[in-house]
C-alpha cells in the first residue's frame, strides 16, 4: 500500500476500491451496477432517469461504505469542469459582439449538469469499489488485443511509483526554495519531469533484465483471484435497473 | 481540459466513440505488430504510459492564481509517436477516469479525439514542419507541445459547441462562449507547457541522449543546441 502523503491522496479511490467490504465481489457484478446505473443516467430522460440512477448510486456509496470525503474529494475536479461550462448555456449570443441572459437556457443547463453530477456518482460508485487491479487482466475478454491490456496492466503497476517520485522530487526541492520564483518554478517542473522520464526508461530497463533471467517469451501473465459471482446480488442489481427503467420512461411517455 | 462524465448527450458522446475508434483500432495494430516483432518494448511501452499519467501529476502554476496540469500530448507524440499515442493516451485517459474521475467512460470518446488523437497529431506535424524548416529542436518542441495543447482545447471547444449550439446564433455563437470562458486558463497553460517541454527536453539532451536517441528525438552523433 501506498505510504500516507499526497501520492496516497492522489490514488485515494483505488486505496478505497482495494479496503472496501466490496473488495471481494466479481468486478463483473459491479461494473453491471454502477455502468448499468450510468448508463442508465446518461440514456434515460434526465428527470427522473438521472435522478434515481443517481440517488441509487450515492445510496450504494453509503451502502459499499466509501468515505465521503473520498467521493467529494474526487468529484471537486469533474464539478468544476460542470460549473464553469454550464454557464454558457445561461446566456445566449444574438451578435458577436453581445452577451444576454437566456432564461430559456436554464432548463438545458439543469438538465445537462443533472446528467452530469448523475453519471459522474455512477461512475465514483464504480471506481470506488473496484481496484483497478482486478479490471485490467479481464479487459481482453471484451475483444481489447492482450498486448494492449498487458501495456495497460504495466503503465499501471509503474505510474504508483512515478508519481511518488513526482511528489519526493517537489518536496525535495520546495525544501531547496525551488518555487520561489516564476523562473526557478518553471526549472524544477523541469526537473520533475525529467526524473520520472529517466526513471520510467530505467525501470523498464531493470524488468526487461529481470524478466530476461527468468526467460521471458512475451508473456506476462499474472494470476488473477478467482472472484465467485453472486447470484443475489446480479439479480438486485437487474431488479434495481428495471425499476429505474421503468419508472424513468413510464413517469415520461404520457407527457 | 476533460469533458467530465455524462456532460455530452448520450448520441453525441456515442458519435464520438465511433469517431475515435479507427485511430484507435490502428494504433493498437501498430503496437501489437511492435511488441511481435521486439517483445522487449512492451516494457518500454508501458513505462511510456506511466510517464504519460505521472507528467498529469505536475502542477504548472497558472497567470490566474491557480496551478493546472500540462497534457503531456505534445512530448509524448514527439517521443513516443502519434499512432502509439493514440493507444498510450486511451489508456492513460481510461487510467484517469478510473483512478482520479476527471474525465468519464461515457465522454472517454470525445476525451479521446480530442486528446490522444488530434492534440498528437497536430503537436507532432509541428515538430515535423519546424525541423523540416530548419528551425532548431528547442522552438519545434515549444511548437509541438503548445500547439498540441492548444489543438486539444479548440476540439474540446468544438466538441461542447456542437452538443450545445448557441440559440441565437447557432453553433459559431456556442464557439465564441465555450472557447471564451476556457481562454482564460487554457491559452496561458499552452505557453506555458510549451516553455516547460522546451526546458524537459534540454534538460533530458544533457542526461539521456541515448534515450532520446533510441526514441529517434536525436539523430546518433548529432550537435543539439535546444
């Protein structure tokens, strides 16, 4: 496990996916949940669709007991991004040199931030409950060619690494004064930058070595834990889904 | 800049994936007949990958106060070339869906248009007109690397102003409002990772030349004055 710090906050939801009650479940079970539930936000009408697909989703982050602060933590970045590109939907431009308050706008930007804080607690659901780990060596049953998912499966054993050196190397040089100006900033971003590329060349070096010993052919299979899939649970998920289906597009076709 | 999950309407998001795919679809071929021929470079591959995800970790201060994190795109596509580009920047942007949420699954199409596919691309076409123009590597890596970021944004731009079109003024009045309020912090972040890419590179020419010559960035007994 990663040590507290930064380079732990940075990797907060996988750390939660991998220390979760959910921990053991087939990821097939929960990515039948909470893509379904996302699926679901972002096809169905919007109200009341994204609504419950939504609401199910933060019940089931309180339910699979993910700490909140993990989840707002997470959503600060992809809200603001919502935040800021909302705005343009509340203003329309009728000549390029003006700008007017579009009341008429405000029901698109409901319904697309909706959508969005929605389909983005679906996902958190998902991310927050399955270790990255487990999805990647299934990854190929899905038609993704093996060396596409073993490049995948290597970027994400190094880059744990990589980003601690990122986060060792700034403390380093804070402690150096290395922000203290614009110009010194800029050089040790630099020099961030290029240790972690010589460290990733030299890592690949030294597995390339220590594979080689033990004669490697191309392969890199890993064992991957045999995870049982439960039947309850894919039948609470498909009562959960046909419910919201249903609900969303009956509450919308007299309309 | 990510399009965050489930911002666009589900046909545009779903267009997009089809958009993406044949870029994809061909850059995984290229690194699959890669990897077949020197099993070795999957290793390099994979360490390109995480060196991709870890330059999103950076944090560039920015004229508005706040910090952002460069894309990576421009010295990746000069380093690792734009078809692997295309499979290493879907990998690292499904990586950042899933570990971090910036970005979703649903809008990983778009993401990936914009991001691993045109921003490489154009990053990579500049370096090239800029060498082939005689310009040195220093203002063809600034070229790459800003454009690239810039070329990222606009399509992102374009991407919100297709799915949400202006009422008034249509599709060219959705452009002016997105790319306006993006402007802000993305125009000075394209400088600004230009400039940080130029000072990576010369930094990495006096440390790992004959990395960046294995990668073809330098040519073998080359003088590099960046």
């Amino acid at each position: 496990m990663l040590p507290a710090g930064s380079a732990a906050s940075v990797f907060a939801l996988d750390i939660a996916a991998h220390t979760g009650p959910w921990r053991n479940r087939h990821p097939a079970e929960k990515a039948l949940l909470a893509l379904g539930l996302l699926v679901c936000a972002v096809a169905l009408p919007t109200w009341p669709g994204a609504l419950l697909s939504g609401g199910a989703a933060a019940v089931l982050l309180a339910a699979a007991r993910v700490p909140p602060v993990v989840v707002l933590r997470a959503a600060r970045v992809p809200l603001l991004f919502v935040a800021t590109s909302t705005v343009p939907l509340l203003v329309s431009m009728p000549s390029p040199a003006r700008l007017a308050i579009d009341p008429a706008g405000l029901p698109v930007a409901a319904q697309t931030a909706g959508r969005s804080v929605a389909a983005l607690t679906c996902l958190l659901l998902f991310t927050a409950t399955t270790p990255l780990s487990d999805v990647l060596p299934r990854l190929h049953r899905l038609g993704i060619p093996s060396a596409v998912t073993e490049v995948a499966a290597l970027t994400y054993r190094m880059l744990f690494l990589l980003v601690e050196s990122v986060r060792a190397v700034r403390q380093a040089q804070a402690a150096r004064l290395g922000f203290r100006t614009w110009r010194t900033a800029y050089r040790s971003l630099a020099g961030q930058a290029a240790a972690v590329f010589v460290r990733a060349l030299h890592r690949a070096r030294r597995l390339e070595e220590g594979l080689a010993v033990r004669g490697y052919t191309g392969s890199l299979a890993v064992q991957v834990a045999a995870h049982r899939v439960s039947a309850p649970f894919v039948a609470a998920t498909m009562m959960l889904l046909g419910a919201i289906v249903t609900t969303s597009t009956g509450l919308v076709s007299p309309w | 800049m990510h399009i965050a999950e489930g911002y666009l309407p589900p046909e545009q998001a779903a267009a997009w994936f089809v958009v993406s795919a044949p870029f994809v679809v061909h850059g995984s071929r290229a690194l699959v007949r890669q990897i077949r021929t020197d099993p070795d470079s999957k290793l390099l591959l994979g360490a390109a990958g995480a060196f991709t995800f870890a330059l999103s970790a950076l944090k560039i201060p920015s004229v508005t106060g706040s910090s952002s994190h460069p894309t990576g795109t421009g010295l990746g596509a000069v380093l690792f070339r734009p078809p692997v580009m295309s499979v290493l920047g879907s990998i690292v942007l499904l990586f950042q869906a899933l570990l971090l949420a910036h970005g979703g699954l649903s809008t990983l199409g778009a993401n990936i248009f914009s991001m691993a596919i045109v921003g490489p691309w154009v990053a990579y076409g500049s370096y090239t007109m800029v060498r082939r123009a005689g310009g040195g590597l220093g203002p063809a890596v600034f070229a790459a690397a800003a454009l690239g970021s810039l070329a990222t944004y606009g399509v992102t731009v374009a991407q919100l102003a297709l799915a949400f079109p202006d009422p008034a003024s249509g599709i060219a009045g959705a452009l002016a409002k997105f790319g306006g309020i993006f402007a802000v912090t993305q125009i000075p972040l394209a400088i600004s990772e230009g400039l940080l890419t130029v000072l990576v590179v010369r930094l990495l020419s006096r440390t790992s030349r004959d990395d960046l010559r294995r990668l073809g960035l330098l040519r073998p007994a080359a003088e590099v004055r960046a």
